[in-house]
C-alpha cells in the first residue's frame, strides 16, 4: 500500500520499468515462452496500478499535509 509521495514515485518508476522488460521480452521470447511470462509481468503491472490509483484517488488529510514527504 502506497502511504507517501516518494512511494508513488517509486512504484510508477517501477511500473515503467516492467513495462519496457515486457517490451523487451515481447521482441525476443518465442509465442509460447512470452505468454508463460507475460502473464505474471502483467499481473504485477495491474496490482501496481491499482495501488497507484486507491493512493491518489485518496483525499489529503489535515494530518498528511502538515507532514514532509
């Protein structure tokens, strides 16, 4: 669960980056090795944007906006 702006940071850098292996795998794996892979990076890039979303579709609090990142 995402808590912070440095945690959003990190995990839409994060999501980035299993985008491009997934563009890199997609380029060089045979059909049936990309789609045994793909499967779990693709997993992984959902579960990572849903917490993305629940942490910015979260109003700031009083409490939150008083504290630094």
């Amino acid at each position: 669960m995402i808590v912070n702006d440095r945690q959003l940071q990190v995990t839409q850098e994060r999501i980035a980056q299993f985008q491009r292996w997934l563009a890199q795998i997609r380029q060089t794996a045979r059909p049936g090795e990309f789609e045994a892979v793909a499967g779990g990076y693709r997993l992984e890039i959902e579960r990572m944007q849903a917490e993305v979303l629940e942490y910015l579709l979260r109003p700031l609090s009083t409490e939150h906006e008083e504290q630094p990142a």
